[in-house]
C-alpha cells in the first residue's frame, strides 16, 4: 500500500508543479518572429565581431619568407612586411628649476 501512496503523491506534486506551465498562453506569433529576428540579429552582429578579431589577431602575428643560407653558413629566415619602426619623438627637455612654466 505504502508504494501506491508514494507513486499518487509524487503524480500529484508532478501536476502541480507543471500545471501552470500548461496553463500558460504560448506567445503569438508575431512575439515568436520578433524574438527569432532579434536572436539572428545578434547572432549575426557577434558573428562579424569575432570576424574583425580574427582579422585584427592574423595581421598581428609576423609573416615570414622562405629561409635561405648566407654566406656564413647562417639559416636566416625573413621577415615579410614588416613594420617600419616609427621614429622616437624628440623628448622635450625638463624645464630648468626656478623657471616659470
């Protein structure tokens, strides 16, 4: 008798717990486009955001030409576009003390 008892309670806590789900007004159908074309909207824009990373992240790595030996017997491998290093800013010089700024 005490099996009967247990299935019937946790039945009836099952009904209960899911029967405001089942009560519940499924949304209308322009909510459901709605909320479609904002989940492909964002998918699309976080789509194109890891795209410009993925950009931003392979011109950053350094491009390299196929090694070749120099006369000293070294492998030197080159390296392709590089980046001119920019030239350092003439740094002021500090101001002498007891002048005026």
């Amino acid at each position: 008798m005490r099996p009967f008892r247990t299935v019937s309670v946790a039945a009836m806590l099952a009904l209960a717990w899911t029967g405001p789900l089942l009560a519940a007004e499924p949304p209308s159908p322009d909510e459901s486009v709605e909320k479609q074309r904002h989940a492909t909207d964002l998918a699309i824009e976080a789509t194109q955001m890891l795209m410009r990373a993925l950009q931003f992240m392979i011109e950053a790595l350094p491009q390299y030409g196929p090694p070749h030996i120099n006369e000293n017997g070294d492998i030197v491998i080159p390296r392709i576009h590089e980046k001119p290093q920019p030239e350092p800013a003439e740094k002021s010089k500090p101001a002498k003390p007891g002048t005026p700024l």
